[in-house]
C-alpha cells in the first residue's frame, strides 16, 4: 500500500507536498464530518506521517501496522490519495455495514486494532518472523503517546531489543493528549516534528524508535485540545475548520 521509495534530498521538498497535505487534510475533516464521528484530533496529528511514509519513503514489500486504531480515517484517506480507495467507499466510513470502520480493520491496516497496546506486539512478531526467514522488508508501527504507559507495549519494547530487530521502525505519534488528559512529554529520546518534511526525512534515516511531536487537531479552531479527541464536529465547526485550515 505505498509507492516506491523516492531518492529525494534533505531541504529538497516535493513541489507536490503541500498541495498533497492540504488535499488530505480537508478530505479528512469532510470524512469525519459527514460521519458525524470523534477522534478526529488524532487522526489529524499523525495524517502527514502516513502521507509521508505511503508516497515517499515505504517500498511495496514493506507493512505498516496502525497500532493507535481509532485514527483509521487517516490511513483510510493515505490510501485515498493512493487510488487505492474510492470516493464511494469513503462515504460509507462509519455507516452500517462498511470495510472502513471507525477503529482500523485487517482489510485496510494489516490489523484490527483499537483497542491500544497490541500493535507493537503484533509488528514485532513479523518483525521476527522476517529476520528468522531473511526476508528483506521493513515493519513500520505507529503507536498513539497514550499507549505507551500499557504494559504489553513496554514488554514489545523490551522483545523488539532483545531480537535485535532493526526491520522494526517504531513510531509515536506525540501529540500530547490522551482519552481523559494530557500525556507526560515522552524525554530522553530524539524527538522530531511530525509536520515537518525534512524532519520526518532525518528521522527515518537515523533512527528505528522515533518521537515525533505532532499537535492534536492540527490546521483547526480545536487544536491541542481535548475537543478534539472524541467529539463530532458540529456544521459551523465544520466550516470554520476549512476556513482556517493550515498545511
């Protein structure tokens, strides 16, 4: 579910990036709206890291794992800007019925999961697999900050050093913010800005456990706010969002 990785140089960004992230991002508030669905501020956080990662930095043979569930929307319109997903199929997000719920599925993000603290397990399971069969490909997961107080995450953490499983690229989406409060800022790692092209560049080229610091219902008159973790927007939300959208 990704193109070819691109050759492309640090401080050289894409002419097409911006038009590409702001393409996505409204397409995504559209999708979130007419759904009338929450989690809308998370999903925003982490858009430009899948958009980043699926157009210019995974290969075809490579698997993402979306271990923070709930931002299923973002990776559906990901694979949206791909051709991989239709328009029609994007209208039935979160109807009665749908391949493309709420909470990812194993049809569209190699998991279902949702319910935090499983993603990385499973990701480190193939991560293994494919380092016992010398297969040549790369695991991606991105985790939500919220999860990395479970348990089960801090022992996929510990069996990802313990295997040496430097196929494993492991990703939080740092955006501050949890179900009820804030998360405790994450120290003592490399943390880079998740919105930032060249930033996420450096990032994947130097490091397999990255931070990325990302804003919560970024471009919105509701960022880096608990709004935006569970409540539908409403239709002057709606409108002010696109008004004030930033790329």
């Amino acid at each position: 579910m990704s193109v070819v990785a691109k050759n492309i140089d640090l401080g050289t960004i894409p002419k097409e990036w911006p038009s590409l992230q702001h393409k996505a991002r409204t397409r995504l508030l559209q999708l979130h709206f007419d759904a009338h669905s929450g989690h809308l501020g998370g999903n925003l956080s982490c858009l430009d890291i899948l958009l980043y990662l699926h157009h210019y930095h995974m290969t075809p043979d490579d698997i993402f794992v979306l271990s923070k569930g709930h931002s299923a929307g973002a990776l559906y319109i990901t694979q949206w800007t791909l051709g991989l997903i239709s328009d029609a199929d994007l209208k039935t997000f979160h109807q009665d019925g749908t391949l493309l719920c709420g909470h990812v599925t194993s049809e569209h993000g190699t998991f279902a999961t949702g319910s935090l603290g499983h993603g990385l397990s499973l990701a480190a399971g193939m991560a293994l697999a494919d380092k016992l069969t010398l297969k040549k490909r790369k695991i991606y997961c991105l985790l939500s900050d919220g999860e990395m107080a479970e348990g089960s995450t801090k022992e996929a953490l510990e069996f990802a050093k313990k295997h040496s499983l430097s196929n494993l690229i492991i990703m939080i989406d740092n955006n501050g913010w949890q179900g009820f409060d804030k998360v405790e800022k994450v120290k003592g790692n490399a943390v880079y800005n998740g919105h930032d092209f060249d930033a996420m560049k450096k990032a994947f080229s130097e490091h397999t456990l990255i931070y990325f610091d990302t804003v919560k219902g970024r471009g919105t008159h509701f960022e880096n706010s608990l709004e935006s973790h569970y409540y539908p927007q409403t239709k002057e939300q709606y409108e002010d969002s696109l008004r004030h959208i930033i790329d």
